[in-house]
C-alpha cells in the first residue's frame, strides 16, 4: 500500500514532466514566433538581425563607400568626435562587419541618444539600413545626415550615394541619377544655407 | 537538488521520541489505510482534486510579472549630469550608498566625485559585466570617467537600468523568480532542518512529525510546532486559505500527495521557493525568498548571508508575527532560533552560529518602493505593446521591457506638475485644477517623462494620454506652416489683415472668432499674427489656405484622429490629447525628421532572448525648410509674443520655441515648447471642462518652466538648412537692406519667397561691396 503513495510506481509519469524551467523556455517558443510574426506585420518591430548577405555589404562598399573617398581626396572634414560616441560607432562597425546588422543598429541608436544630429551617425545607420533593404530608412537618414552635416566632402558623397542605391532600388530611377550628380558635386560647392 | 550535498536525516537528535516503533507503526497504517479507502470511495473528488493541484502547480510556473526597465543612463565625459541627478538615478536603480564600495550595487560619494559598482545586467546589445569606478563632475556635466583598479580612463560607462515597473498577474503578488540551482545552499539544506526534516523521504506527508508535532504542542499546551510538510505548505500557499477546517486540512494533504506523485523533489522544492508567502507591502503580498530578499535586505537572494537566510527561514513560520520591520526583537529571536537549529542539525559549526546571532537583523529600513510609481508611463507602455500582446501575457510571461523612461526627468516632470499647481492654487486659481505633462527627445522621439495627474503617484485617469481636450492656438503654427509653403505667396513678413471677420457655418449659424484682447489690429505681418497669437489674422489666412489642407497637415504630422475640416479648426477647435500635442510637436522640433513617439525599445524573454525590437523610424516631412522658418518664428513668440513671461522664468536659455494656447471661456490651458534636445506639452484645465480661469501663459507655461528650468537645454539651433537662408531685411517696409541700414532684421526665408525690393540704403551700399570685392582680390 504504501507504493500507492510512494514514488516508485509512479515513476513513469515523472518522466513525462519536463523540468521546471524546460517548459518555461519551450512554452516560450511558439509564442516568440508568433509575436515576432506579429511584430513584422505591424511593420514597427524587427526580430533579431540575420547576417546581412554579402551582395547587400558589397553594394554598400562598392556603390557608396569606395567612390565616396575616392571623390574626397583633397576635401576632407573631421568632426571632432566624442570618444563615446566613438567607441560606439566602432562597435557599430564591427557588428556591421559580422554582419550582424540588428546589433549595429542598436548600437547606433545609442550613439544617436548621445549625439542626435551627428552626421557620421546617422550615415552609418543610413548605410546599415541600406544593408537590411530597408531602402526608405535609409533614404530618410542619409538626407537627416546630409541636413545636419557639413553637405561637402566625403559625408555629403556618402549621404547622396546612399539616397541613390536607395532611389534606386526604390524605382525611382531619375531620382536616383540627380542623386548620383549631387554626389559629384559634394566635391566642389560650397556649403549653402549657413 | 544536486548542489546540497549536506542532506538531514529524518531524526531529530534532541527532540523526544515518546513512543516506540509499535505505536508509529499502527498510526502509520491506519492512515495509510483512511487514505486508500477515502481514495478508493471518492474518486471523482481525488480527480478533481488532482486537476486543480496540478493546474495550479503548472500554472504559477508562468505568472512571472513582466519587469520594466529604465533607460540606462550613459555615462561619458560631456555628459550633462548634475550630483543630484546622478544620485537620484542611482537611488531609483536601487544603488545603496555605502562608506566603502565593495560589491556591485554599492556608491559612495566623496569631494563631487562617486563611486560606483555597476552591476552586471543582460542589455539587448549583449551583458554588460558588473565594472566599479569613479565618475568626476563639474559644472553640470561628466568631466572624467576612470576604472577604480589601475585608474584607466574610460570613454562610456552605461549603468544597469533603474526596474521601474512590474506588469503584475491579476492576483496582487510580486515575486522574484529563483532557481533553485541558484539559492544559497544554506536555504536549501536550513529550510529542510527547520521546516521538514523528512522531506526527501515522505510521500507529502510526514506522519512521523504530525505525530511529533502534536506531542510537542501537547506538553506545551499550545501549537508551537506545525507538521505539515513543504509539500503541505507548498499546497496552502497556492491556495492561501486561512481556514483551519478538518475538511481543508484532508484536501491539502491529498493534494500533497498528488503533487508529489506528480513531480519530483527538486520541482516541488523550487515551487516552494518561489511560492511561499514571507511578507505583505501594501496591498501586495511578497511570495518566495527571491522577492523577500529584495524586499528585506535589499538585495538578490544569492548575496543573501548566513543570519539573512536564517531570517528568512524563520519568516516561513509566520511572516506576519515575526515581522523584522515591525517586532525586530521577536524576528531576533526567531531568527536565533533558526541557527540554533541549524547549528543542532550540523549545518553550521558552533563558532558560525554564534557570530551569526550576534550579527544585526540587516533589513533596510524601508521596502524600495513597488515599481508602480511610474504608472502613468507604465500605461502608455501597456498600450505601445497591447499592440503585439494580449495583456495575459504581459503579466505571465515575465517579459524584461526595456524602456525610454529616464527616472531623473520623470522625477522633475512630477514635481513640476504638481509643485506647479499647487502654486496656481496659491495664486487664487482653483485646487481642483489638474494637469498632464509630456516630456520626450526631439530628435529620436522617446518619451523621457510623461504625466497623467497632479498626484502622479496615484493611479487613475490619466490625462496625458486620455484627456482630449480642445487644443486652441497651440494649432495655429501649422497654419503659418501651411503659408510658408507656399512660397510665391507668403514669407514671414507678408501682411495679412486682422480685421473682423464673419463666417456662415453649414448649420446657418454665424461665427464671428475675436481676438482674445478684443482688439483689431489692422494689417498685421505673419510674423506678428503669429506672435501675437491673433484670432483674426488667423481665421483669414486659414481661409486663404482652405481648411482640408490644414487637416492634412495634422495628419501628415501623426495625428490619427479623426478631425473635421470646419474653418474653426484653424483657432484649435479640434480636441486632441497632450500626447498627440507631442507628436505633432516632435516632427517640428526635429527640423520636419518626424518619429514616430516610443516608450519601448525592445523586449527580451525572461532569459534575455530578444523577442522584439522597436527601431527608430524616421519620416521626413516634406518642404523641411519651412519648419525651421517657422521655429525662428516660434521662439519669437517666447522672446515678444504670449510666451514672452517665459525666459523670466527660466534664467539664461539660448532661443527656445514655444506656443501658448487658451480655450474658449478659460477652460484649458496649453503650452508646448521645444529646444534642440527636448520637447514638452503641458496642459491644465478642469477634468469637467469646466471654465477654470486658466490661459496658456498664466497655467500650462507655468508648468513647463518648472519642468525645463530643472533640465539640461540646448538651445534650438536656427541655423537655416538647404533651401532656406537669412537675409537682411528692413522691418518696416520687408524690402532687402543691408546690415548697417537702419530698422535692418535678420529674416530667414525660404527659397523662392525672399523679397526681391531692395532699400535705398542697400542699392548704395552694394555697389561699394563690389567695389571692396575686387579690391581685396587685388589686394591677395
């Protein structure tokens, strides 16, 4: 009788309960899927970033950042730069590198708390969102960037080489070539507006 | 289970043993008896019995409340951060200044410099491990950052964000949840010596120490030992029921029974854990030794040491009566009582018993203060994520909530609201008026304050998000908007007529809007009408752009509202919230970048998986030119305008932008302000709309430089971006001058709209600027 109440006999069933904090974790799951799913669809949450494919690194390389210094050569503008932003934006670019692109933008949004007008911030998220596909992000923080930054050299070839991979791929194909024009001229017009 | 390696035998070496086996024995086997028969007779209620032991025990698993965080606060050389604020934050965090920082969670301040144990903390860019250094401050700002060990410099130091808010389970319970790999041996192996010694042997129940208990309480004439087992109070705690029925009794120890056919010692132990009642704060009641130990020492339950945890064994027996805070004499000797016994049991040599009872009780003198204080906030989180989750699961799943709150700005938020009103009260202005406050970042959108109440700690309507209410002038900037936009037509000193004017309404009423002095003013430049605030001027420049159009406007700028296109709409007859006053407000403070408002950055599992993330998102306005014209605009209206009481009230402050609104008949009163880094919304009024002798300047502003004067500002930057330009221009006739011409403004204007007349003085003048031109060419 006393197997009635001990463990022995009931053994089995205690195989069949996962542990305590197993179920939590697994009971997690769908719903993390779900949530995330649901998240997508509102389109005002992202899950957590996938490398980024190396064609979309390589655009970013080869279509902005390469002939931008090379159209710099001779205009350069160092902002000076506070070393926690920094700090931040080199890890910014280390994640971007891993091609973890959720982390970089993380990264950056911290580094824009800090210093929120920063142009070199805001490209670099204009240029992360490039690599996500994200075309119209990253269209609006180039022109942010553009905006509040020195609008010649380097910068200013990056932000409007950026609107125009983004143009681009958003079909806007003239927009883009006009892009493409402003780009060149970063090198030999005068910062209005000042 | 596997960490307690000391294990205590089922006997008692000191308690007595009056009978012998025989009598145990027969005892033993007609209960076991009792029991096959009761279970063999009443099967139905043994099944429902078991549905509802195991539900609940399932069940509890999952009500973890979600936990809130903070914004963490970053700290860098630069960073505008006063000694109060930094103390208040650490405070709020929970940080405990001590004379000597030698754990995580520990501060000490000493000649303007702290020193600070950061405590690690899973972020959602990764963990960040516990660091200890030494922050200098100077002149509102962080002047050096260096390790405390080896006294490297340091560029950025985040600290763990300050937990300002649980999302509760229904029940009102708080509880911390530990695993049992992670409590301190010393409670595992010391609640099994005081509580159960039998408990990894019985079945659930321990005849054996019902038994002993009921021959101890015998001889001692009163219950001063109970004999149920973990199990058994496990069973009471899920169904915390006061009543001492023999009928209640029978059912938990059937449900102990079940439960331990159903799950095994360590599950049960862990349960036990996290589930038993160890003290009451306010209305809630603090479960499991996690919470207690919060809730007592304040700290994480493995720092616990050892005469805490035997507090808080000794607790198990009656949180309540052995209350440390209320009898600390009776907790002492409860507590004593707990280390004799594990002294008695082995668990502690003598010489560690003896300087545990010596040591003081440790428990802080006051709970931290539940994380509802922030609820106002908290709710504005709630419905930024009821729109992902279903409310259960914000208060099961134990979701960790990153945040924008900053504790510090929230703590001046509120008191600027309610130190605010108290004054207009003393001023003659109604007690009963009420307020909300909206604090945000211009630039990246997150909600750094926001205020729902004059007494923000208590819980109820909360106006900054439901309160709509009519809007009045603090609309018409989109109106000058509007008219700057369009170029060929209008620029800032464009003349405009603030006459009398009369509209026919669809009913077939009349409207004829006045000014708020009854005055006409006659011709008027944008510039001025706007200033100024004129009623006229405005309702005949809305009619010149059309009503729609003013509509689409606010639409463009977030507001999603349904507002009727009424020519009254330009005077602000549309009712709307202070939070949607915000956004709108936002895409103007940031130069046209509108973001869209956020509350929650991201959101993790209880593990620090990362379930959700909520990106900034940018949409530029179009014709951004025309915002930063109209900002010079507005902070024309602090400098002469309605908001000219402002820079009195807040000391010296760089341009700030700034409109006042006033409903009809006194009954709101609005602010809205913005600088380069902030924008804040105040609004006052009465929660029954009615008359409350309250104008924007003399309530709501009022407010908001209570707010601001307490903040770190940048001035709004009026710097002109592409497309727009400022110019020298004469303030009587709008015509281009030259700088030293007389009556010469500077007027930014935007491309296209800029005057093309030119004043005598300045034709002159040009013509010698040519000159001097070629000259310094020569001259280089």
């Amino acid at each position: 009788m006393k197997n009635l109440f001990g463990k022995s006999c009931l053994k089995t069933r205690l195989h069949l309960t996962p542990a305590y904090w197993g179920k939590l974790r697994a009971g997690l799951l769908p719903a993390v899927f779900a949530l995330v799913l649901l998240g997508l669809l509102a389109g005002c949450a992202s899950g957590p970033g996938l490398p980024a494919p190396v064609e979309e690194r390589e655009e970013v390389e080869t279509r902005v950042r390469t002939p931008a210094s090379q159209d710099s050569a001779g205009v350069q503008v160092f902002p000076l730069q506070n070393p926690a932003v920094r700090e931040l934006l080199t890890g910014a670019s280390t994640a971007e590198s891993q091609g973890d692109l959720g982390q970089a933008a993380v990264l950056l949004e911290r580094a824009m708390r800090i210093q929120p007008r920063d142009p070199e911030i805001l490209q670099s998220m204009a240029e992360v969102q490039l690599q996500m596909k994200d075309y119209e992000q990253a269209l609006n923080f180039a022109v942010r960037s553009y905006d509040s930054g020195p609008r010649v050299g380097e910068i200013c070839s990056r932000n409007w080489r950026t609107i125009g991979v983004a143009r681009d791929n958003l079909g806007d194909r003239s927009g883009s070539l006009e892009a493409q024009e402003r780009a060149r001229a970063c090198m030999n017009t005068k910062p209005a507006g000042f | 289970m596997s960490k307690s390696k000391k294990r205590t035998s089922g006997r008692r070496a000191k308690a007595p043993r009056p009978a012998g086996r025989g009598w145990f024995g027969r005892v033993w086997r007609l209960a076991l008896l009792l029991a096959g028969v009761a279970l063999g007779l009443m099967l139905p209620w043994v099944l429902y019995l078991n549905h509802q032991v195991t539900t609940e025990f399932e069940g509890r698993k999952w009500d973890l409340p979600s936990r809130v965080y903070a914004r963490a606060l970053e700290l860098y050389p630069g960073a505008a951060v006063s000694p109060g604020d930094l103390e208040t934050e650490l405070e709020i965090s929970g940080y405990r200044k001590v004379d000597r920082v030698a754990l995580p969670g520990q501060y000490r301040v000493a000649g303007g410099r702290f020193e600070i144990y950061r405590r690690a903390f899973v972020f959602p860019d990764g963990g960040q491990d516990a660091k200890h250094f030494s922050v200098a401050l100077a002149g509102g700002k962080v002047s050096g950052l260096r390790e405390v060990e080896g006294g490297a410099e340091i560029s950025l130091a985040r600290l763990d964000p300050a937990e300002i808010a649980s999302i509760y389970p229904l029940a009102k319970e708080d509880r911390t949840l530990v695993r049992i790999q992670d409590a301190p041996p010393l409670l595992i192996t010391g609640l099994q010596a005081v509580e159960d010694r039998n408990f990894k042997h019985h079945p659930g129940l321990d005849l054996r120490g019902i038994a002993r208990a009921a021959l101890v309480n015998l001889k001692a004439g009163r219950a001063v030992q109970g004999g149920s087992t973990l199990t058994q109070q496990l069973v009471k705690n899920f169904f915390l029921s006061h009543e001492r029925t023999l009928w209640r009794k029978l059912n938990e120890a059937v449900m102990a029974l079940l439960l331990e056919a159903h799950y095994d010692k360590a599950e049960i132990l862990e349960a036990y854990l996290n589930e038993v009642f160890l003290g009451q704060q306010g209305a809630y009641a603090v479960h499991g030794f996690g919470r207690a130990s919060q809730f007592y020492f304040d700290q994480p339950l493995e720092r616990l040491q050892t005469p805490q945890v035997a507090l808080l064994i000794g607790l198990v027996r009656g949180a309540s009566y052995y209350n440390p805070r209320r009898h600390p004499e009776r907790a002492k000797r409860r507590r004593n009582e707990v280390l004799a016994a594990l002294e008695e049991t082995g668990l502690l040599s003598a010489a560690q018993a003896r300087s545990a009872s010596a040591a003081p009780l440790g428990v802080t003198a006051r709970p931290r203060a539940r994380g509802s204080r922030y609820h106002a906030f908290v709710q504005l989180v709630r419905g930024q994520l009821s729109q992902v989750y279903r409310e259960e699961d914000l208060k099961t799943e134990g979701l960790r909530i990153f945040t924008t709150l900053s504790p510090v700005d929230q703590e001046k938020a509120q008191a600027a609201v309610s130190a605010g009103l108290d004054d207009l009260a003393q001023r003659g202005l109604s007690p009963s008026l009420q307020g909300a406050l909206v604090l945000a970042d211009s630039s990246t959108g997150e909600i750094l304050a926001l205020v729902g109440d004059r007494y923000p700690n208590r819980a109820g309507f909360n106006r900054a998000l439901h309160a709509r209410r009519q809007v009045g002038s603090i609309i018409k900037p989109l109106v000058y908007l509007l008219a700057l936009e369009h170029t060929t037509d209008y620029n800032l000193l464009t003349r405009i007529d603030d006459s009398p004017v009369s509209l026919r309404l669809p009913n077939g009423s009349d409207w004829t809007p006045a000014n708020y002095d009854l005055k006409d003013h006659g011709e008027v430049s944008l510039l001025e009408a706007l200033v100024h605030s004129y009623n006229q001027a405005t309702v005949r420049l809305g009619l010149q752009l059309g009503a729609n159009n003013l509509v689409n406007k606010l639409v463009q700028l977030g507001v999603t509202t349904d507002v009727a296109a009424l020519p009254s709409v330009f005077l602000g007859a549309v009712e709307l919230t202070p939070l949607e006053v915000t956004q709108i407000y936002q895409s103007l403070a940031a130069g046209g970048f509108s973001v869209p408002l956020r509350s929650v950055t991201a959101v993790q599992t209880t593990q620090g998986d990362e379930l959700l993330r909520y990106p900034m998102r940018m949409l530029p306005q179009a014709r951004r030119e025309a915002i930063s014209v109209l900002t010079y605009a507005l902070t024309r209206v602090v400098t002469e305008g309605t908001a000219r009481a402002l820079p009195a009230l807040l000391g010296e402050t760089g341009p700030i932008a700034g409109k006042t609104g006033t409903t009809n008949d006194r009954r709101d009163s609005w602010f809205v302000g913005y600088t380069a880094n902030r924008v804040a919304v105040t609004w006052v009024g009465e929660d029954d709309n009615r008359p409350a002798g309250v104008t924007g300047a003399n309530a709501a502003m009022q407010l908001w430089a209570g707010l601001f004067r307490k903040l770190s500002i940048e001035p709004v930057d009026l710097r002109m971006p592409d497309g727009a330009f400022w110019l020298w221009v004469d303030a009587h006739s709008g015509k281009l001058t030259g700088e030293h011409c007389e009556a010469a403004v500077q007027m930014p204007f935007i491309d296209g709209s800029e005057p093309t007349e030119m004043t005598a003085c300045l034709a002159e003048n040009q013509d010698q600027n040519e000159k001097s031109f070629w000259k310094k060419l020569f001259e280089n």
